[in-house]
C-alpha cells in the first residue's frame, strides 16, 4: 500500500497546476494577481512618461518597475521548469510575449530609455481570454479563436480579391483624372481606392471630374458590401466551432482548452494533471 508521502503531488505539480490553469482556485488567484500586475506595471511606465509625475515620484516607479520586473522574471522562469518540454513554451506565442514584457527593464541599464517598451506588457494581457472562462462568458474567446482559425483560407481569399479591385479601381481613377488632380501614380491611385472602399476617407485626394466622382460614389456604396463579408465569414464559422470550456494545460505539449474530465491532452495523448 502507498503512503501518503507517495500520493501527494509534488511541487512542480502542484506549480503548473497553478500557473497553467485557471480551473482551480490557485489557477484563478494567480491570473488575477497577474493580471493587476501587469496593470500596474503598464500604468508606472505611463506615469513615468509625465515630466512632472517623472521629477516628483521618479525613483519610486522606477523601483516599484524593477519590482514587477523581478516577480515577472521569477514567473517565466516557473513556467520553463514546470514543464516537461521547456522549448514548447519558450517558442510559444505566450512565450514569446512574456519574454518581450520582462526584459525592456533590465535593456535600459544599456540603452536609455528603452524601458518604456515595457508596455510591450499590455500584450500579456491576452491572458485575459483564460481568466474570463471563469465568469458567464465561459468559452467566448475560444469560439472566436476557433471561428478565425477555420476562416483564414476564406478570408485570405477575401483580402486578395479586394487588394485586386483596388488596383483595377486605382488604376482606372488614374487614368480618368490624372496627376493634375492628384492622381499622381498608379500607387498613389491605389491608395486612395483602398481609403474609400474601406469609407476611411481622409480626403487628402478627390476626384475631380463627374466620372471620376460617379466611380468614387459607387466605390463608397460597395465599401459598406464589402466591409460586412468578413463579419459573415466569421460569424458562420463561430456558430459551428466546436469548443472545449476547461482550461486545463497538459504539461507535456502546452496544449490547453481540454474537455472537462479529460484524462489525457488530446493533442499529444500525455496524462494531464488530475
């Protein structure tokens, strides 16, 4: 018979079961403090950026930065040793970002100034999406990940046959009004179709003559068509996503969003933590 001792999780288990998942209660106090932290931490750069803020509390935000940075740092280092594959974090999307947000601060001791790219931490707040699987909104982030995964192909297709009416529209405008109404180049002319069909309009160029405004008006109407077939796209793809609500990470291949109760990731078929 097992003892006790023997039953216990160990403490790297333990750690990831905290800093990787949000379904536990360690899970979820841990992503609020991370998430005030980095707040915080965005919020003292922002100060820090107001000349009178900066010579009144200068040294006290500089401080309170290293001290972000520091538990930052010690955190990242959590993540690495509590996986079995260190590199599928450390190449991960969320890798990357925790890695950009915690060494701006120790950059400025080389280069002045390059601290204020510690607001590169506001991109950590994506790990919101983990958080917010514990209100209401329970799997509302991973639908729309999952909708804009499957509709990329669409919407890359979508983009391309709109970047060519842009160039056949340009290209028409420029012909029809010419350098001396400010359709300068074939660029330029692409340019300004692309600011109107997207109903930007800044307006540094206009047509001029009747046609050429006949064309821009038609322009202007299909902008509206156009800007509604990605939100359809989209919303088809999310109405079939088919998503999993828990929030557990599999230590093995980082893969998270498992089915509640699922014993093994479905990625990589190693045993997730109980």
């Amino acid at each position: 018979m097992k003892s006790t001792t023997e039953n216990k999780p160990s403490l790297k288990h333990r750690l990831h079961e905290i800093i990787y998942e949000a379904d536990t209660r360690g899970g979820k106090l841990f992503d609020v403090i991370l998430l005030i932290a980095i707040l915080a931490s965005i919020l003292f750069v922002m100060l820090e950026s107001i000349q009178s803020i900066d010579e009144a509390y200068g040294s006290y935000l500089d401080i309170a930065e290293w001290v972000i940075t520091i538990l930052f740092s010690l955190e990242y280092l959590l993540r690495i040793i509590t996986v079995k594959k260190p590199s599928k974090y450390i190449f991960s999307f969320y890798g990357i970002i925790d890695l950009l947000s915690t060494i701006p601060k120790y950059v400025s001791l080389i280069l002045i100034d390059s601290h204020n790219l510690s607001v590169l931490r506001a991109l950590r707040l994506l790990r919101i999406f983990r958080i917010l699987k514990i209100t209401r909104y329970i799997g509302a982030s991973n639908r729309l990940l999952v909708a804009l995964r499957s509709s990329r192909a669409k919407i890359a297709v979508f983009l391309l046959f709109v970047l060519i009416l842009c160039t056949i529209l340009g290209t028409i405008m420029y012909m029809i009004e010419g350098a001396e109404n400010g359709f300068s180049s074939i660029p330029r002319s692409v340019y300004w179709a692309i600011v109107t069909l997207t109903t930007v309009g800044y307006g540094d160029i206009a047509p001029v003559t009747a046609l050429g405004q006949l064309i821009a008006s038609a322009i202007m109407i299909l902008g509206y068509a156009i800007i509604a077939i990605p939100t359809g796209i989209v919303g088809s793809e999310m109405i079939n996503a088919k998503i999993h609500t828990n929030t557990q990470s599999c230590p093995n291949c980082m893969q998270d969003s498992h089915q509640d109760g699922a014993v093994f990731c479905y990625h990589c078929g190693d045993k997730l933590n109980e």
